[in-house]
C-alpha cells in the first residue's frame, strides 16, 4: 500500500507516514483455530469431515495430537480430511505459543479428551485460569480434575445432555462439541461469546448432520 515499515519479527517496529496510501487486495489467511473446532468436532463424533480452505501448516501440532489419538489425516493443498475412531485415545497436551500446541485449542479439545480412552494431562503454558469450562463439562459427566495449570482427564464414553453456560469463546465452543457427542439435549447459554468467534457455526455444523438450533 505504500507504507514504510520495517522491524517485522522483531520487538520494535518503526513506520514512517506517507502522504497517500494505494489500493490493495489481500486474501485474508484462514481461521486455524475454527478449522481446529471443527476437526475436532468430527473426532468426537467418531465421523469423517473435510474441510476446505486451510491451511495444514498453520495447525500442525492439532493434527499432530489427532493423529496420536488414532485419527486419521488427510491432507490435499488447501483441504484437511478426517476420518476418526468411534473413540479416540488419550494423549498429553503442553500449550505452547506458536507454532506450538495453540492455547485457544487446549479447551475444545480438553472436551474431546474428555470422551477418549485412558486417561489425559493437559498443561496450561500460556494463560492462567483457562480452565472454567471444566465444570460445565463435569456436568455432562466429564471426570476432569484441575490441579494449578494442568488438568488430569479420565475420559468416559459418553456425555450426558444439561444445561451448561459459557463464559469465554473457546470454553463456549467447547460445550458446543460436546453437546454434539452427549446423550440427550445440551443447552448452552450466554452464546454471545462463542457467535463472535465463529461465523455461521450453527449453520456448518447442521450440514455435517448436527441437530442444533440458535435461539435467539
């Protein structure tokens, strides 16, 4: 567009105004953290998914974990396909900043953990607090623990339907692909949080055959 800027990657940036600013068209990168979600959403559902428009670099250390969980993942330029176990393993998760295991993906897949065979440790590295979607997962029947930054999962192999509040986006999408894992009707209030952080998401999860409805 014009702009003189330097420093990018490092801890100072230095911009120098200019009097007119050009044109551009910029494709904007896509979301990997709703790619996560929704991936995830096929794994605890044991289903098989492809989602286009991604990006398998920006996501590695989720796919990573699928794997180890016994998904299997397909990767073709822009599209990622999975195709999931009717119940995953447990794995062990460190969040970390990128391009590590992201921590906006610990919650929605502490849910999926919830669900897998053996026991889980998730370790909270980046934010303190992040754990306050476990209690709305406990009343689904998840038995997770908190114990400093690190949660302990026994998984179990079925959520049971309640009536859950989110308190935060990703805690929110968590309850979200839980409620498409339990027996019953799953209720998830304050959605608020989770609508700003994910575009449509009713609407793509009835095409993957989910039984949700936004009330408003």
């Amino acid at each position: 567009m014009g702009t003189k800027i330097k420093g990018a990657g490092t801890d100072k940036i230095e911009i120098t105004g200019v009097k007119h600013l050009s044109e551009v068209s910029y494709n904007i990168m896509p979301d990997r953290i709703e790619a996560g979600t929704y991936l995830i959403a096929g794994a605890i559902t044991g289903g098989e998914i492809k989602i286009t428009n991604a990006n398998h670099e920006h996501i590695e250390p989720i796919l990573t974990k699928l794997e180890e969980a016994n998904c299997k993942i397909q990767v073709n330029k822009n599209e990622i396909e999975i195709i999931a176990p009717k119940r995953v393993k447990a794995v062990d998760i460190k969040t970390m900043p990128y391009p590590g295991f992201p921590t906006d993906m610990q919650s929605v897949f502490g849910a999926l953990l919830a669900t897998a065979k053996g026991t889980s440790i998730i370790t909270e590295n980046i934010f303190e607090s992040r754990y306050k979607y476990v209690q709305e997962l406990v009343r689904m029947g998840a038995k997770i623990k908190v114990e400093g930054r690190s949660a302990i999962i026994k998984g179990t192999r079925k959520f049971q339907g309640a009536n859950v509040v989110a308190t935060d986006l990703r805690g929110g999408a968590a309850l979200v692909i839980a409620g498409l894992a339990a027996k019953g009707i799953t209720e998830v209030e304050n959605v608020d949080y989770i609508l700003r952080g994910y575009e449509n998401m009713e609407q793509k999860l009835k095409k993957l055959g989910a039984k949700i409805y936004l009330e408003n």
